[in-house]
C-alpha cells in the first residue's frame, strides 16, 4: 500500500526549472513527504538502486537515457519492475510515446503541468496500485507462475485476464509467447499477429 500523503517520489526531468516546478506543486498539494530528483535516466536508475521510491515521475525526452529508455529498464529489473511510472511529455510527443511504451506506462501527463491535473494523476495511479483491477491481479498472476516454470497455469491466468481486457495487446502478446514455451506455435502465432493488429 502506498500512503499519499507519505510516499517517496522521484522526479526524472533535464531540466532544473521543470524539477522546481513540480517540486513546488507536489509541496502545495501535500503529495509525499520524500521528494528526489535526477536529471536524466541513468542517475535516476542510480536512485532507484539504492532507495526505496514509491512513484516516479519521468520527463520523455532527456539526454543520456531518455524516459522511455528508462521505463524500458525499470520493467526488465525484477527489484523496480512494478514501480508506478507518469511519463511527462508534450503533446507532439504523446503518439510516439505512447506507441512504444503501451500499458508500461501507469498514466501520462501533458505540458504544460497544471496543478489539477498533476493532482488527479498521481491519486488515479495510487488508488489503482492500491486497489489492482481483476486484470492486474490475473496479470501478475500468470508472471509469477511463468517464473516457477508452470506455463499451462500462467496461460489460464493471462486467458482470465484477457477477458477483463480482450483488446490489451500486451496481454495477447505474452500469451503468445506462452504458448511458444508450451510449444503451441500455431496459437502462439495467432495470438502475435491479434496483439500486431491492435497496435496498428
């Protein structure tokens, strides 16, 4: 459970006026009580290594590593991978990254922040964590069975998903590959080619 008023933020932006402004609106809206801030990817994975963080806040486009980049590594490191993540981007960016980031990403928020919806974002993606819709929880399910080598069980549980959301293509993707463990390529195939589709 996250406690909102309590949790640890870490803001990733380039840019030192940015880092301010949401540091100032987080402090006038009472969300967390231990902010910490990185000016790129690569130092915020550092943070991430080494102190807990509840949420983070990542800013799309930053040299070094950008956020997507950095989404990328936090979802492939067993210890972060279920850390609640906003990608901060503008609204010419917002096709893109949300092409390539799909449902990695927890919610978005627009540039220019408003305090509104920085506010409105945050409790959305906290109440979600602590309250995971039956698709999260089938989802999480069918990665822990995956990981103790029970891939039959991990596909009803993807299967169950699916049915809270059949369009997911994330979840038709990992069912795909499921069924290549299990040596159903036919299906596996199938299921690749649903997931391709609903990207388009």
């Amino acid at each position: 459970m996250i406690d909102i008023e309590n949790m640890s933020i870490l803001v990733v932006d380039d840019m030192k006026s940015m880092r301010l402004t949401i540091r100032k609106m987080l402090k006038n809206l009472n969300l967390g009580t231990n902010l910490k801030f990185a000016e790129n990817g690569r130092e915020g994975l550092e943070i991430l290594h080494n102190t807990k963080c509840d949420i983070a806040i990542l800013d799309w486009n930053m040299p070094v590593m950008n956020g997507i980049e950095m989404l990328e590594k936090i979802r492939n490191d067993k210890a972060i991978r279920d850390l609640p993540v906003i990608m901060v981007t503008a609204e010419s960016e917002r096709d893109i990254v949300s092409e390539v980031a799909e449902s990695e990403i927890n919610a978005y928020l627009l540039k220019p922040l408003t305090l509104a919806a920085l506010d409105g974002k945050i409790r959305a993606v906290v109440k979600r964590v602590n309250n995971p819709e039956p698709v999260t929880r089938h989802r999480l399910k069918a990665r822990e069975l995956e990981e103790m080598g029970d891939y039959e069980s991990a596909i009803e549980q993807t299967r169950i998903a699916l049915v809270h959301k059949p369009s997911a293509s994330r979840l038709l993707r990992q069912l795909g590959l499921l069924h290549f463990k299990v040596k159903k390529n036919s299906i596996a195939e199938k299921c690749l080619l649903k997931a391709a589709s609903v990207n388009k």
